[in-house]
C-alpha cells in the first residue's frame, strides 16, 4: 500500500474513534430526559405506571385499610344538657307564638317562663347554674335561638318572680274585696287552672287524674279560706 493509501486509512480510524469518544461522553442530562419520558409519556416505550389488575394508580383521600377512622371531636354540650328534655314538645314552636299565648293568659313572657323552669331545674346546693344556663340555652328550649349571659338569666328570673309576687298580691286582692262572687272567683280558679296546668303538661310533667283533683281540692279549699277570712274582716270594720 502506497503512501497515499496509508495516510486515507489513518484518517478514518481516527474518525470513527472519535464517534465513539462522543457517544460515550453524552451528558447525565439527556440520558435522565430520555428515562423520565419513558415513566411519564404514556406512549413511550417501556412499562408504564398501571397496576398488576390494568388500574393506573392514583392518590386518594379515602380512608386507608386497615386503618382506624380518627374518633369523633366530643361535644362541648354539657351531658346532662345532651339529657335535658323538658321542652321536647315544644320541638319547631317559634318564640313569637309563644310569647304571644302568655301574653293573653299570663303576664309571663316565653323567655321568663323558660329560664324560671331552667333555674329550677339546674338549682345547686350553692345557687342556680346561670352560666350553664344561659352558654346553652338554645339547646336547652327549642323556641329559645340565642346565649344568655349569666347577668341576662338572672335578670329574666328575677323579672319572673316580681311577676309573680303581683300577680299573686292582684289575684288575693279581687278574692278579698268582695268585688267577685262564690261563683266567679270559682271560674277565675277553674281557668288559672287549667292555665297552669297545660303550661307544665308541655314542659313535660304528666299529671295523672288523680293529681290533677287533689291540686284542684287545695286550691278551692284555701280560696275558700281565703274568701271566709276576708268576709269576717270586712264584718269587724263595719262594726267599728
């Protein structure tokens, strides 16, 4: 082989040593790119990402198996609050109706007839539990729709009881100043009576029949007491 000849062939050696030197040398950059494209495009070559059973996995908020539920928050509900259950009848009843039936039969509104009954109930050796009272009035009365503050408990039991001190001082009075027959002051009785009776029917307190007459008796007997003794006194300041 002549000289020419020698020359061409080491020329093509060295080219095709420094192909080979250039492939080798590729960067880790495009080798990752063309691995990340085989995961993430579904139509490239190579496994995709789907399940033995041909379902593609996905995240999933879903409770986990195996995996116990976290337990519910508790309730900031007293439990004897959850308990309570004197106005269940009174269940959808708004306060306007309400307010609106004491006030053509007693001089009582919705919210002094609840938190009385509420004071009641909720009394202590040491007093009346007003902050549990008013924090949970609305789930204690259903017709009741907002909190109380303690001072506004107080006040609306306190406004209930002047209430009844009146009321009770006018009643003795129209028995006592011969204003009323035996026969009216009976009907007065009869509808008070009746009065009082439905109110604690609906804050569930169930009065048997015998009950019912026995607090009828007392009641006619002291009026009559009542009516007596004011009859003997109005004698004795004739008389003078």
């Amino acid at each position: 082989m002549d000289d020419d000849g020698l020359n061409a062939a080491r020329v093509d050696a060295e080219r095709e040593s420094a192909s080979d030197a250039d492939h080798d040398a590729e960067s880790p950059s495009e080798s990752e790119s063309r691995s990340e494209t085989r995961e993430t495009d579904p139509d490239a070559e190579g496994d995709t990402l789907d399940t033995d059973d041909g379902v593609e996995e996905s995240s999933s908020d879903g409770p986990m198996p195996n995996v116990p539920d976290p337990e519910p928050a508790e309730s900031d509900v007293p439990e004897d609050v959850q308990k309570y259950a004197r106005f269940t009848k009174m269940d959808g009843a708004q306060y306007d109706r309400v307010n609106e039936f004491l006030r053509d039969r007693t001089y009582i509104t919705a919210r002094e007839w609840a938190i009385a009954r509420l004071c009641s109930d909720f009394r202590t050796e040491t007093g009346v539990e007003m902050t549990k009272i008013g924090e949970n009035l609305p789930e204690l009365v259903p017709f009741m729709t907002d909190t109380y503050t303690p001072q506004a408990v107080n006040q609306a039991r306190s406004s209930f009881e002047d209430k009844v001190r009146t009321a009770g001082a006018t009643f003795l009075y129209g028995a006592m100043c011969d204003f009323f027959t035996a026969e009216e002051l009976d009907d007065v009785m009869y509808e008070s009576t009746e009065v009082a009776k439905f109110l604690l029917e609906v804050e569930g307190v169930d009065l048997s029949v015998e009950d019912e007459l026995e607090a009828e008796e007392r009641i006619s007997s002291v009026m009559r007491e009542v009516r007596a003794a004011s009859e003997e006194l109005r004698e004795q300041e004739d008389e003078e």
